[in-house]
C-alpha cells in the first residue's frame, strides 16, 4: 500500500515532543511490513540542522521543499513561509496535493491545531482518498490559546473529523473524550502507542556523572516538554513535601526536557522559594543516547500530567526498567499500574506518597522493576503497526468496492 502520514513536526526535529517520534516509528514499522510510506511535514531548518549535527543524511532539493528518506521512509519538508511556536503556514502543501495527494491509497493526519492537516483532508475528499485522523491527545483543548483552538475546530476541525474514515485514539480515556465531543462511537478506532528502544540500553551511571548525581542518591525524573499540561509544578510541589534523605539517601529531581512559555524560570523560582533549589536539576532536552541514559539512571520516573492520551515517556522508562508514577489522567495508566508502576491522583499529596512508597515499602520497588522487564516486551510498535495496516486495508477496500 502506499501511505501518506501528515504531521506538522516530523525527526529530525525532535524537541517538539511526542509526535516525531512517534510518526517515524510508526512509519518505519510500516515499511518493514514492505508498504510505501511517506511523511508530509513542515521544514524548521532541516538543511541547518542537518549541517549542525553532521548528519550524513542527504536532503535532496525539490519544488515543494526538500525531500529526504531514511530507513525506507521518505519524508518532504514543505517550506515555512510564516510560523508561530508549532504552528506554520506551508502554501506549497496545495501543489502537492495536487501533483501528488492521487497517488496514495490511504492517508493518516495526526495531530489538531496546524494548517496542514485541514488542507490534506479537504483535498482528499475531493479526489475520494480514505483519510484517518489521530488527534494525539489534543482533542480537547487544556491550555494555551483556548479562544483560538475553539475557533479552529469550528472553521477546520469540525470539518476534518466529521469526514474521516476514522478517528485514532490511544487510550479509553481518549476515546471516552471524542465520543464526548460529538464524533460517533463506531467512527473510533483504538490503538495503543508504542516504544522504540535501543537495541542495547546504555551504562548505568553515565547520567549521574555528567550532572553532578551522587550514584547512592535517590533521582526522581521527570523527562518531557516542560508544559502546564504535563504539571510539572505539582510534581515540584510533591517533592517538597518529601524528605531531602529517604534511609540516608540524597533525593534529587531532573527536569530534562524543552522549556514551553516560561515553565522553566516558574519552575526555578518556586524550587528557590520552597528552599530545594540545591537538589532541583534542569539538564536542558534529551534525546536518543542520553534520553535513555536518564531513565537507566532514574530510581523513579513520574509523568504528573493533567491529560495525556497515552504517555510515551512512561512507556519508554518501563521499557528501560524503571518504574514509574503517573496520574490517572494518563492514558498508560492501567497499562502499568500494579505491575510496572504507581497510580496517583492528579494532587501534590498523593504523587508524594506514591513516591515514597516506591522508595520505601519494602519489595515494591523491586517487584516494580521486575515488572517493567514484562511491559518492556509488550510495548513495541509491532502489534500497533500491524493494527493500522489492517485499518488502511479495509478502507482501501471499501474506495475499490466504491468505485
């Protein structure tokens, strides 16, 4: 089959979160099942960055943009004309879809809240082409330009939903919130997420030494955009009200990730009024190698968000055999709770206590991480990849019964 997957952000550039990586591990998935899949995304400064980190990947100069493959996918980057944070205005997206939008078979948008998606979807009920959305947790809007996002789902997104083949969602949660929204029941189609972990995992250690972390201290992680809806002010606020020593051991919270709108200064200011600045880290984004090299080297990962349609990073510190503590607003959290992690309530009391029962109750923490080597075997993107493939099958199927 041939597939078009649509995303606004897409690896190289991976400080945008969640999407890239998941859109190239899906991909590549796909193409080891041997289909044709290629990604349309926006340019951020992919010659640049490529330059940057001396990559030996080859961009290959075309009339929509540049175009490069890797493991089997090719990706086009459309030029930005205009952008503002994650969003851009990519004119050339209307050429393409008319030099090339035809020659797929099925077309998968992910994502809510850019300009491509809407364009891509418009086109594809013109030309007939089956067209599935994945909103990835951006459904219902949370934070940051609430006025705006309700407007764009009244001017695009109601419209680029209503004529999906399907809606993809990653959780019950989510898919709880969809129905919730207006879109019909027998319209969702859920699938879980995936992990893509290194084939062999890193040292440990390796992380504690290049940031100063004692090897008997207790480290907390937190890795992710530093956004409000990932709440890592509460998980500050819980850290406070935990001991600085649990059995004569330091305990000490790393912040690894982007800083979103601030969060960061706010974060350092209330670690300073709180007095806890001293064992409070910020290690900046961390990708590949050393986002790995984190969690191998975290007694506890917590992914204290206020919504999340699956949570990745919890995933992947299970898949590196570090328990977790996430809140029940997150959609992986009966995936792990009991087995490879805690489930606390979305308040700064009970993600401490969660905390220190991880540290403290005797054989929990080790019953977790035993655990975790169980997950990590049943979280990889086979069994997701496989489900969608089986998707874009039967709505390829139906456009021939169609036609």
């Amino acid at each position: 089959m041939r597939i078009l997957n649509v995303t606004q952000t897409y690896a190289p550039f991976l400080e945008f979160g969640g999407p890239p990586v998941k859109v190239r591990a899906l991909s590549e998935a796909l193409v080891q099942r041997g289909q044709q899949v290629t990604v349309l995304t926006a340019d951020w400064g992919l010659q640049q960055r490529l330059q940057k980190e001396k990559s030996t990947k080859k961009a290959e100069r075309i009339s929509f943009g540049w175009r490069c493959e890797e493991n089997g996918v090719e990706a086009i980057y459309l030029r930005n004309w205009l952008h503002f944070r994650a969003l851009s205005w990519n004119p050339a997206v209307h050429r393409f879809c008319r030099e090339r939008l035809r020659d797929f078979d099925v077309v998968h948008i992910f994502g809510l809240y850019d300009l491509l998606g809407p364009a891509v979807a418009t086109a594809c009920t013109r030309f007939g082409i089956p067209y599935v959305v994945e909103p990835i947790g951006m459904f219902v809007p949370i934070v940051r330009n609430l006025r705006l996002k309700r407007m764009y789902h009244l001017f695009l997104g109601h419209t680029m939903l209503g004529n999906s083949a399907r809606v993809v969602t990653t959780s019950e949660g989510e898919s709880a919130q969809v129905v919730a929204g207006g879109i019909a029941k027998g319209k969702i189609f859920l699938r879980r997420n995936g992990v893509t972990a290194p084939a062999a995992m890193p040292e440990r250690g390796r992380f504690r030494a290049a940031h100063g972390i004692a090897a008997k201290a207790k480290l907390i992680l937190f890795l992710g955009r530093l956004s409000s809806k990932k709440s890592p002010d509460l998980l500050l606020q819980a850290f406070a009200k935990l001991p600085e020593s649990l059995d004569g051991k330091s305990l000490w919270l790393s912040f690894a990730g982007p800083d979103e709108s601030g969060m960061q200064q706010r974060l350092q200011k209330m670690a300073a009024e709180l007095k806890i600045a001293e064992r409070v880290q910020f290690p900046g984004p961390l990708f590949d190698e050393e986002k790995w090299q984190a969690y191998r080297d975290a007694d506890v990962f917590v992914l204290p968000s206020q919504n999340e349609n699956f949570g990745n990073t919890a995933a992947e510190s299970a898949a590196a055999g570090t328990p977790v503590v996430v809140t029940r607003e997150c959609g992986i959290a009966a995936f792990l709770e009991g087995s490879a992690g805690l489930v606390a309530e979305h308040n700064a009391d009970a993600i401490a206590k969660a905390i220190e029962d991880m540290l403290t109750v005797p054989g929990l923490h080790e019953r977790l991480t035993a655990g975790c080597r169980d997950i990590a075997t049943r979280l990889s993107w086979q069994e997701p990849a496989e489900s969608m493939l089986g998707l874009y099958k039967e709505l390829n199927a139906a456009k021939r019964s169609a036609a």
